[in-house]
C-alpha cells in the first residue's frame, strides 16, 4: 500500500484506541471491538488495511457480501477459523451456520 496518502488524523486515532487495548491486557476486560461505517468509496477499507499494516498486529479483514445471515455468519466464522488470529481455535470449534452444516464443526477455509 505504498499509495497510501493522508488520513494521519485517523491513523493516529486508531493507534491511540490499539494503545489503549495493549495497556488493557491481563486485565479483567481486555480487547474492543470497532465498528466503522461511511459512505461507499471513501476509503475505509485501505484506511483499515493501512493501519493494521503500520500496526503490525494480527487482523482479519471481513466485508459482508448481502448473502443470507447464516451464509454471513458461516462465512465469518470459517475465515476467523482459517485466519492466524490469535484464539481462532475458538471459532473452529464453534458450531458452523447453518445447522445444517458440517456436524464435526470443520472450518472452510477459502483459497
């Protein structure tokens, strides 16, 4: 991403929020979750992929592509799975979505 130019003031915001996490951990409440949201092609994807790439923390980009919610969440949960996150064996253990999926709870990893 050596194309990326600006957004400073959102990067350091991130990096502000990420110190926050690494100044909580071993604590009762580690962790956060963001969400981020914005009009279409503002650039919110390459501002997340920048800042994980500076960061040089773990991640897993997932964007919902209008299938149903189990399709959704089945699709989450084997990319999360599949992923180098740390606790990924947590969701490869978790019953797949739909019920209806495999019964031994093996992730579908995509290529």
């Amino acid at each position: 991403m050596g194309d990326f130019v600006g957004r400073g003031h959102e990067i350091a915001g991130l990096t502000r929020l990420l110190d926050q996490v690494r100044g909580e951990i071993g604590t009762a409440k580690p962790g956060r979750c963001l969400l981020m949201r914005g009009r279409r092609r503002i650039g919110k994807s390459a501002l997340t992929e920048e800042f994980v790439l500076r960061a040089d923390v773990p991640g897993l980009f997932y964007v919902a592509a209008g299938a149903s919610a189990d399709a959704e969440l089945a699709q989450f949960r084997d990319d999360v799975a599949c992923s180098s996150l740390p606790g990924r064996a947590v969701m490869a253990a978790a019953p797949p979505w739909p019920r209806s999926g495999p019964p031994d709870g093996t992730a579908r990893c995509r290529s």
